[in-house]
C-alpha cells in the first residue's frame, strides 16, 4: 500500500472525497501487519477520532481494495480481514487467536500442483490454519499447570 501522503494525492486525482477521517484511515493502515477487520479498524480509529462512522470505514476499505491499494481476504474466520501488504505473499491464522500473519512461500506454485489440464494459474492464495507460538506456549504452560494439579490436560476442553 503506498504512503498516506500518495493516497491522498490518487484520491484527489480521482476526483474522491478526501476526509480526515479517510486520511486517518490511511495512517491506520500503512504498515499495519494486524490484517485488521473493518470492525477492529473502526475501533481503532473511533480511539482517534469519535466521530468516525462504520460507513466510512467500509467505504474507504472497498475504495482501497478496488483501487488495488490493499487486499481483501476471505479467510473463513468470519469478517473480512484487510492486507495493505500488497506483494506476492500467503497466509497463516491462528486456530485459537485468529492472529494472521504473512507467510512467503518458496518455488512456483504450478510447479507444485498436479493435473491443472491446460489451465494457466493466474494467482494462487494459501492459507495455512495451525496454532502459533504464543498460543502454543499458553498451551504448554496450562498442561505444567494442570500436573502440577493432578488434573489430566483434554485438549478438547480447553477452548
């Protein structure tokens, strides 16, 4: 995603409404490894600006995603996640936290898949589901825990 000061200039060559809260919108997202939610982004603004509306968020959300300027991701977790980290790159999310992360994976990926029949891939998303570290040594701190309890850990329980 480029800068905020870049984005405000394509949005007023683009004739679209520029707004503080659009603009705050901006600095929210520029560098933000969080692939926030709409509604996690609208919380986070509403701490800087308690004017800002939910609309305005979504709108500005679908104008970037169209302009190419972030990424919209569907990552069966419920709400769409948002990515301005543009560049060739796949996904991990946590199971327990929801935490996304970017992964980056090596080797072309048509190398990888078998019987494509003629059909040229054009983009491919991949998203690895798992547990990540902090939830992993959560994980191992409750199991010490319940030993040192003479409590017998069941995993499926523990959510």
């Amino acid at each position: 995603m480029r800068s905020p000061s870049e984005l405000t200039t394509v949005f007023r060559s683009q004739g679209m409404k520029l707004t503080p809260q659009r603009q705050l919108l901006f600095r929210l997202l520029h560098g933000n490894i969080t692939h926030p939610s709409a509604d996690a982004l609208y919380l986070l603004a509403s701490a800087h600006m308690p004017g800002i509306s939910l609309r305005t968020v979504y709108q500005t959300l679908n104008d970037l995603a169209s302009m190419g300027e972030l990424q919209q991701l569907a990552l069966g977790t419920g709400s769409a996640r948002f990515d301005p980290n543009i560049g060739a790159h796949h996904h991990t999310i946590c199971q327990r936290c929801g935490e996304v992360r970017d992964v980056y994976l090596t080797g072309d990926m048509p190398a990888y898949v078998q019987d494509l029949a003629g059909f040229v891939v054009d983009s491919a998303a991949v998203v690895l589901h798992g547990t990540c570290a902090q939830c992993r040594a959560g994980e191992s701190t409750a199991k010490s825990d319940n030993r040192r309890n003479n409590v017998v850990y069941n995993k499926e329980n523990s959510t």
